[in-house]
C-alpha cells in the first residue's frame, strides 16, 4: 500500500441540469478551478451514458464490458479526480436504476442529465497525487511522487 497525507482544500456544490452532458461539465468545471486531486459524490438521475460494468475475464490486461443505458436511470456514485498529463481523469462509480434494472458501473461518456445531478466537489491539496498509464493492465492508475 500506498499514501499520501494531503489538506482539504476548497468545497463545491454543482447542480448539472436537464440535457447537459454530465462528464463534459464536470471536466471543464474542474480545468476551470484548476482542482488538481479531489473526491466528487453525486446523485440524480442519467438519460444515457456509456458505462462499463467489469472486466470481460479475470486477467490482465482488463477487456472490459462496455454498456448503453438508453433509458433514465435513478444514480448515486462516488468518484476521484486527478490528472494525467495536463488533462483531468475523473473516476466515478455508480449505482443506476431503473424499475427492477439495476447496475454499478463506471461512467465513461455521453452522460446525459435527466432532470438535475447534484454534487459535492472536496479539492485535496499539498498532494503529488496523480494518474500515470500503467503499461501491464493498460489502465491509468493512481500514483504518487513519493512513496510513504
């Protein structure tokens, strides 16, 4: 395991509105701030979005399985925000629901709002915390500058 000890920067409530295009808003939002690490808790509702729902197989490189909701899906879901390079990578898992259609996931693109999502943006600050392509699972994963 690693660590970082880091500071509470600054906090944010975000109201996404009907139409919008959730992961867009969130990143320019973000690159507008200049937020460099932080944690995002949302809920409200997705029209559409493409997700993945877990790798295909048990190994690496993860393939993972790719999804559509094509339909308004009730969501609660907890993400990370770093950056790799000069852009942003924000991280979010969900709970969507839909009558009996239920699935977690990772929110990836076309994320559009249904009626509003609401949110809470912690920055984290003092952090050498970022995402760098690991090249054996082919996945940005979180690291640091120095290891604790």
């Amino acid at each position: 395991m690693e660590y970082e000890q880091v500071k509470l920067g600054r906090i944010f409530i975000l109201k996404f509105s009907h139409g919008e295009d959730f992961l867009t808003e969130l990143k320019n939002f973000v690159k507008e701030k200049g937020i460099k690490a932080g944690t995002i808790q949302l809920l409200g509702a997705l029209k559409r979005a493409g997700v993945v729902v877990g790798p295909k197989i048990d190994e690496l490189p993860v393939t993972p399985i790719e999804k559509r909701i094509d339909h308004t899906h009730e969501i609660v879901g907890i993400g990370t925000i770093f950056w790799e390079s000069d852009e942003p990578k924000i991280h979010i898992h969900t709970a969507a629901g839909h009558d009996k259609d239920v699935l977690v996931t990772c929110i990836r693109k076309d994320t559009e709002v249904f009626i509003v999502i609401e949110a809470i943006v912690q920055e984290y600050t003092h952090t050498t915390a970022k995402r760098q392509l690991d090249e054996k699972i082919r996945m940005s994963l979180l690291t640091f500058d120095t290891v604790s």
